[in-house]
C-alpha cells in the first residue's frame, strides 16, 4: 500500500502545482499584480524561481536524510535564500522560468515517486517534502484558485 503521505504530495504536484502557471495567467492583471506585490515579488517569474530554488534543495536533503540517520534538517536564512534564487535568475525572461518551473515539478513528481515507501516513515524527509510542496503551496496560493487536489497543502 502506498504511503499516504506520498499520494497527498503526488497530487498537490500534479494537480494544484500543474496547475499553478495557467490559473496565475487566467487571473484579470489587477489580481495578479495585487497577489504578486503581497508575496513580495515584482514579477511572476521570481516567484516561480523562488519555488525551483526550495525545490532545487528540497530533493539533496531528503537524500541526505535517507543516507544519514543523523543529519538534521539544515537552518537557512530564508531572506537571503529568496534573494538569491532571485537574482540568480533576473535575467531571464518568464517563458524561461515557466519551463524551468515544469521541468522541476516533473522531476519532483518523479523524485517522489521513486521513494522507497520507508523514506515516508522518516519524520526529516516528509517535513522537508511538507515544506517544500505542500506547505509551499498554501503560501503561495492563488486567489480564487480553480484547481484543487482536495488533499492538497497543510501537512502531508
């Protein structure tokens, strides 16, 4: 039997993730501006270059964690993390970053899918895959979203 935590992830990356760029492109440009100045970012595509950067090293971690029973769950400093997969990325265009944005999720769709079902017993890794997914879904959640894997955010 799959984990459940595992099938929650899946579905917020292939529902409510897939789903993201079309639902943020379909809100009037009043909206988006509005969403985009209240999570702090000038333009859609440093938002999304945010979610690769976490994502990016979400994936390490939990190998990390599944190699070393001891290895912790590492302390960053979150700003300066933002800041910089913000300005590694500020000279590319939002087509760019939109396909990097996919590719990533696929990968990470396939990343989790490929965990043995004892990784999900491991408290680091389905905390690290929360915060990375799930929990990063629900702050940056759009408003009047249309898709929704009904299981998706919160904790996983």
């Amino acid at each position: 039997m799959t984990p459940p935590a595992r099938d929650r992830l899946l579905a917020t990356l292939r529902i409510d993730w897939a789903a993201y760029v079309d639902d943020f492109q379909s809100l009037p440009a009043a909206t988006r501006s509005a969403f985009l100045t209240q999570q702090g970012y000038a333009r859609f595509g440093d938002l999304l270059a945010h979610v690769i950067a976490w994502w990016e090293a979400g994936t390490p971690a939990v190998e990390r964690y599944l190699r070393d029973p001891g290895a912790r769950i590492a302390s960053v400093d979150v700003d300066a993390f933002n800041a910089r997969a913000v300005a590694n990325t500020a000279a590319l265009d939002e087509e760019l970053l939109v396909a990097a944005f996919e590719k990533m999720r696929l990968f990470l769709v396939e990343f989790v899918e490929e965990l043995p079902d004892t990784a999900f017993e491991d408290e680091r890794v389905v905390k690290q895959l929360n915060m990375d997914v799930a929990g990063h879904l629900d702050e940056h959640r759009l408003p009047a979203s249309s898709h929704s894997s009904g299981g998706s955010g919160g904790d996983v």
